[in-house]
C-alpha cells in the first residue's frame, strides 16, 4: 500500500469533499445492513460485500460525466449505489423481491440499470472485461465520446481473455477504462501467491496501454487518476489501466471466515487505512464541516439504510408467473418484415 | 431502544451454528464492524461483526452453546444511556422468514400439454405462390443477407477471423468490406473469447453484431460468452436488457478435418433458453432466416454447414424476404412415415425419402430449420398421419436433438405411434480422420432407409 499522498488542505470544496463522505458511508452502511440482513435468512445465496474498498467507486464516479458507461463483476453493490441506483431497488433484488432491479430474478450479483448505464452485475469472474471494451466499441462506433469503466479485481487480471481484450482495445483504440480494484486477496489466495509480478498495471505495456497504481483508501487520489484516465480516452487515444491498491473488510462472501489472513492485518487496514474515516480528518481539520454535521449525514444514511431494508422486507417477491418471463424479448422477429 | 442481536446465518446453507466464543463482554461499548463473536458453522468458524453502536446490555447464549438455530436472539444492544434493566422488556425475536410455502412451483409447465390434441401449425408457404425465383448458392445467400440487412440498419456490423481482407475463411463475406467498409467489416486476431464478449458487449451498446466463428468448433473458447453474458442477461436483469447479436459460422463435420473440426452442436445451443438457435438447409432458408437472426432482439446461434455452402437452391427475389423461427418447412409430403431433420441432415432425408419412394415407401419429410423454439407442432400433426418417425442429425447420440423429438412424441402423440422413433445420428466416437472410419461414424442415406424399414416393417 503506498503512502496516502492527498495533502492535508486538499484541493477540493467542502460541497465535494461533504458528497464523497456521504457516499462512501452510504456504501458501508447499506453493506452492513446487508450483511446484517443475510444473518436473518432474508438475503440467501451468494452475498459478497464492498466494504472497505468505498474510495474506489465513489473517486471514479467523481471522475465521470452523465452517458459514461460501468460495469463490474460480483461485488457491484457499491457500484450501483455510487453511479445513482436507487438503495431501496438494490436491496429489494438482494431480498429476492419483486422490487428489486431485475424484479427479484438476478440476486446481487446481476443487477442492472440502463438509465443509470450500469451493465452489471457479472458473476463469472474477467468475462466483464470483453463486455465492458463491447460497450466502448459501441460508443467508438456511434461516433460519442463516452468512456467506459471496466472494474475488475486482481483475480480476473489472471483470466486469459482479460489479455486478448487489452489487445483488441489497444489495436482499436477503445475508450475504456480497465479498472483493477486490487484488494490482495483472489476469494483466499493472496496476490503473491497467485500472481507473478507484483505491478498489475504494467501489464498494459506489452499492449502499448498506459496504467497507473492509485492509493485505493484515498478518495482524491483516486478521483484525480480518473480523470487523468478519463480526459486520455475521451481524447480517443485508446485504453488506460488503473490499478487501484484497496482492501476488503469482510470476507469474500459472507461464508468465508478469511482465515488466509491475520485480524491485525485487517484491524490495521482499518484503524490506518480507512477511506471514510480519512475523508472524516478532511472534513473536520480542515474546518470544512463540524462534528454535528457529520453526525446529521450519519443520521441520514441510517435512514436511507433502513429504508431501503423496510421496503426490500415488504416488496412481495415476484408473482409465480415471472418464472417464464424475460427469456426471450417481446418483439417478434418479424414485425419489421415486409409481408 | 434495545436491539436485540440475533444468530446469523453465516453460508448460504446454514440453519443452526454453536456459538463458539465470544469476543466481548457485558457492558462492552461496541461499534460497528467490531468482532463480537465466533460462530461454528456447518463449515467453518467465522466471525461475526457488530452492525449497530451500542453497549452489550445482556449476553442470552452463552458461549459453547451447539445447535442454536438461526435468528435466535443470542445478545441484547443497549443504546448509549439505556440500562440493562431494560433488557428484560426486550421484544422476542421475530419468526424466521420462510417463502417455501408460498413458492409452491406451477401445477404444470407450460410446455409440458397432456391431450394429444391436434396442435395447429403454420405450413404456409415461404414466399406468395408466383414469386419469381433464382439459382442461388447457400453462401451467396448468407452473403445477400448479410449485406441487404447492412444497407438497412446502420448499427449492424460483423466481425471475425477474416472476414474482411481475406473476404471470409468460406467467402460467405465475400465483397463487404469493399462495400461497407472496415469500421463495419473487422478483421478481429484470433481470439474467440474475447471477441465474442466484445459482440456481446457492443450489443447491450446499442449496436447489431454478427460475430462470425471460423467454425462453432472455435466457438467453444467463446461458449461462456454466449451463454452466460448473451443468453441469460434478458432474464437475469428482469426483461431490461437484451442482446441482439447473431453468432454464425459452420457447423459439424466438413470433410476429413479430424476430431476437433468437426462436432456438430445443435443439440448443445438448442438446450438453452435464452437463445435462438437455426440450422438452415437450403439457400431460401439461410437467406429468410439470418434475415431474421440479424433483425431479432435476442441473441441467434446459427449454425451454418461447409459442405452446404456450395449448394445451390431456388431463392425468391424478393426485396425483403425473411422467414420466421420456429416454423419448420415440409420439404416432401408423405403418408407412411415421418423423417424429420435439419442441416445436412436433411441431404440423407430427401435421398432416402426419393429412394423410398420407388419401393412405394411414401416419407413426409420435416426440416425443423430452427432448434429453439422448435416446431413441434408440425412434427407431431405429421406423426398423427403417418403414425411412424425416424429423426437424423449429424450430431452425437446422447441427449440429441432426435432423443428430444422421440420423447416430445411419446408424450403427445403416444396413442398415434405404431412403432418406436428411431434416431438416425453421428456414432458416439470423436470424428476419426481416416475415409473410410470418417464415412462410418456420420450418418448416412442408407441408415435412414434401414430406420424406415424397421419403423414400416417392410
């Protein structure tokens, strides 16, 4: 992890450095109710939470214009809270209801929001990476100059097809925005048990892909490389890497009792490293908010936890008849055909 | 406000758990994220976190307690200022929520009728009776489709191993990048995984890829890619998001190309909801129906033959024409027996079918055309007449595309059956590259000509 670099009066309004703590907690708070709710049997499955890694999101999200395109793997919680899905709607899919984003029949790890420009929510681990450089070659090919972030973890930076889309991007100049969220640790294996070279960013060089590594526990540090990464696709030079050093809290998914690791190592994450108690300092030392207005935000969040929790509990799960919904679209094939 | 902590199901399996240890005491401050206890569960030992700020006001399991079932209060929060007085007025935890009993399944799937009613099937013709028609190969068909939906639709690209400068590892894109361009003919390197996921991705972008696979052999390194990310994601997002994408190349064997070039999967794509899948025969079919697969709002395997491609058949000139999916096509009409295929298949069924005839054999024989949906209603209204059916494909024998029609047959059309369907498919062998061996393990028209025999017993 590298030394937090943000200077202590940093460059940023009270307003922005205020949202980017809001959202952050947002993100952590929902993440533990959710947690909270799987331990009472509402949330089943396959639940892999965010915390710890809040920076991430919300730095890029800062970064990004209306139109800009995300997708990610199985732990999109937070991506779709910070790009602007609605808490209630995701927490009502992780209850499996019928108000959930995709009506209770996707579960955490699928989600979606196409007026929100969320393309899931993918739980085969580096298939969202040629899928996220598809959706830049779309806007290549419409002639835009959306960006897309591509947000993958230090494991899928394994996955072979990961390497054949680095090329492709690079040989078609694809605005993408390949983003590695490196929290060290593959589900149990630690990065130096998995991984040959340390630097995952480097490995766009052999693609002629720029990349960086960015202090993923320091909201403004990662804002400010994506916007670096930003301006050089919307420039249309093509793709750029960042891989962004964070760490996970929890364990990989809420069966895994993260024996690969020591409770001091994440205790010390924690106590040193923490994203939002790092806005917090900010905040308070830089007199850009007091004591009593944190504590109203916190009291917000809460309140938008809980009722996001309320209506995922009340949200009635999907009517029977949507198990034969949705396999194939509607509009018949031959609509458009001249008869 | 007293808060009670309950016992939490810590895996997606989990009902009970002992309480292993715990890590604070009574009258603890605690915050969240703070470890408060260790829970054993049916896999391991796990810790579990403080969601609320509090202080412990009572300890309700003590620690080494086994078989505490889930969700059964096993601490009380007491908020700052509050006492453990209040403990007692704590409300009881609620019932664990069950859904079992409301998500009792349908009474019968739908697909699954039980009267052997006549279904009705569409078998109007193609094109109007006087459409002028014309000579055309199967690739130059799969070409004219290809590039009059291009002329249409702005978004529609295709991309691949060769199909640009090279004009097509078959031809089939012979003169389209000449036309369209290379921004909408693109050379992709040989990477099947990757670029399939690009199609994929570029059609929830708002654009219409066909991805062209060298053969579907290679499309194995891309199957996730059609499955997982094309077929399933109309569903998995709740109806939000589609893909509109055609994956198409050549199918099954071709001729002496050994074990990995020549698998025909029909019956794999054909099994998936979510997909399309067609297997065209002739040029008409091929042209109506990629026409078809391009315009379609869901993703479109189709399989396509080598050997096919240089066969000519009469094509409508029509400006627009296209063909419906799941509408097979009666290519021969008969009254003794039904043979039914699709593909190459269909080249050992119309010679049978002829061969028979002059023994007085008279064979109806069905081109399925599209495998998903799948006529069914044409097969069994033949059946109903002809009372006998023989199946043929390419593909290998077990959980085939003829397995499927004999069991829809027995359910629907039992009491019309006077002989078992007999499946006509590959041996259950890889493709053996020797002449003679290749010959054996494909299908042939003398197999079928047998079947047909044993099922007319004559």
């Amino acid at each position: 992890m590298p030394p937090r670099k943000s200077a202590a009066k940093p460059n940023v309004s009270a307003e922005d450095l205020t949202q980017y703590y809001r959202d952050m907690l947002l993100i952590r708070r929902f993440e533990e109710k959710a947690g909270q709710l799987y331990g009472m049997g509402l949330i089943g499955g396959f639940c892999h939470l965010y915390i710890g890694q809040e920076a991430v999101v919300v730095g890029l999200e800062a970064a990004a214009e209306e139109g800009d395109r995300r997708i990610t793997t199985y732990r999109d919680h937070g991506h779709m809270l910070a790009c602007g899905m609605d808490p209630k709607g995701v927490m009502a899919e992780l209850t499996g209801r019928e108000g959930g984003y995709s009506r209770g029949k996707g579960g955490s790890m699928h989600m979606f929001s196409t007026e929100r420009r969320f393309y899931g929510g993918h739980g085969i681990v580096g298939a969202n990476v040629p899928l996220g450089a598809g959706l830049a070659f779309a806007d290549k090919y419409l002639g835009n100059d959306r960006v897309t972030f591509t947000y993958f973890g230090d494991g899928a930076a394994n996955q072979g097809q990961v390497y054949e889309t680095f090329n492709m991007a690079a040989l078609w100049a694809l605005p993408v925005i390949f983003v590695i969220e490196n929290n060290q640790y593959a589900m149990g294996t630690a990065q130096k048990r998995s991984t040959s070279s340390p630097d995952i960013y480097h490995r766009g060089a052999a693609f002629g892909i720029p990349g960086e590594m960015v202090d993923g526990m320091d909201v403004l540090a990662v804002k400010a490389a994506g916007e670096k990464a930003v301006a050089h696709c919307r420039a249309g030079k093509g793709p750029y890497i960042l891989e962004i050093k964070t760490y996970r809290y929890r364990g990989h998914s809420m069966s895994d009792p993260a024996k690969y690791r020591t409770r001091e190592e994440v205790q010390k994450m924690r106590d040193e490293k923490d994203a939002i108690e790092h806005v917090r300092e900010l905040l308070l030392s830089g007199g850009l908010a007091t004591e009593d207005d944190l504590k109203a935000i916190d009291k917000e969040i809460k309140d938008i936890v809980n009722k996001s929790a309320e209506f995922a509990k009340e949200s009635p799960e999907p009517a029977l008849e949507e198990l034969w919904t949705d396999i194939i679209a509607d509009v018949a094939p031959q609509e458009e055909a001249t008869q | 406000m007293t808060t009670e902590i309950l016992m939490p199901a810590l895996s997606p399996t989990m009902e009970e758990g002992t309480l292993a240890k715990w890590l604070v005491k009574e009258g603890d401050s605690v915050k969240s994220g703070d470890i408060l206890a260790e829970i054993e569960t049916d896999k391991a030992v796990m810790e579990f976190e403080a969601v609320d700020e509090g202080v412990i006001g009572k300890i309700l399991v003590a620690e080494g307690t086994e078989g505490v079932k889930v969700n059964t209060p096993i601490a009380v929060l007491l908020e700052e200022g509050e006492n453990a007085d209040d403990v007692a007025s704590a409300a009881s935890a609620p019932a664990p929520q069950t859904t079992e009993d409301k998500a009792a399944a349908p009474k019968s799937a739908p697909a699954q009728a039980k009267t052997p009613a006549a279904p009705q099937s569409d078998t109007s013709p193609d094109w109007p009776e006087g459409t002028e028609l014309q000579k055309m190969t199967v690739r130059e068909a799969l070409n004219a489709a290809m590039a009059e939906e291009m002329r249409r639709d702005d978004t529609v690209f295709i991309m691949g191993e060769e199909v640009a400068e090279y004009q097509g590892a078959y031809k089939i894109t012979q003169g389209l990048l000449d036309e369209f361009g290379p921004k909408r003919v693109i050379d992709t390197p040989i990477t099947e995984h990757g670029f399939a996921g690009i199609g994929v991705g570029a059609s929830w972008g708002g654009l219409r890829p066909i991805v062209e696979f060298m053969t579907w052999n290679f499309a194995m390194q891309a199957i996730d890619h059609i499955i997982n990310s094309a077929a399933k994601t109309l569903y998995m997002s709740g109806g939000q998001m589609g893909s509109p994408i055609v994956f198409r190349g050549p199918n099954g064997a071709a001729a002496r190309v050994g074990a990995q070039h020549s698998q025909d999967y029909a019956a794999w794509y054909a099994q998936v909801p979510g997909l399309r899948v067609v297997q065209p025969y002739s040029a008409a079919c091929a042209k109506g129906l990629l026409k078809s697969a391009i315009r379609d709002p869901n993703p479109v395997v189709f399989l396509e033959n080598e050997i096919l491609y240089g066969r000519s058949f009469e094509v409508p000139k029509l400006d627009d024409f296209t063909i419906p999916f799941g509408k097979a096509k009666i290519w021969r009409e008969g009254s003794d027996v039904t043979i039914v295929s699709f593909g190459i298949g269909m080249t050992y069924s119309l010679e049978a079918a002829e061969k028979l005839a002059e023994d007085g054999i008279s064979a109806e024989v069905v081109d399925l055309r599209t495998l998903r949906p799948m006529d069914t209603d044409t097969v069994i209204r033949s059946v109903m007449k002809t009372n006998r059916c023989v199946t043929v494909e390419e593909g290998w024998p077990v959980a085939s595309i003829g397995n499927h029609i004999s069991a829809v047959l027995m359910q629907k059309a039992f009491d019309y059956l006077d002989a078992p369907v007999i499946n006509c498919t590959g041996k259950d062998v890889p493709m053996p590259y020797a002449a003679n061996l290749e010959k054996l393990a494909l299908t042939s028209t003398t197999e079928v000509i047998d079947a047909v025999r044993q099922v007319t017993y004559r």
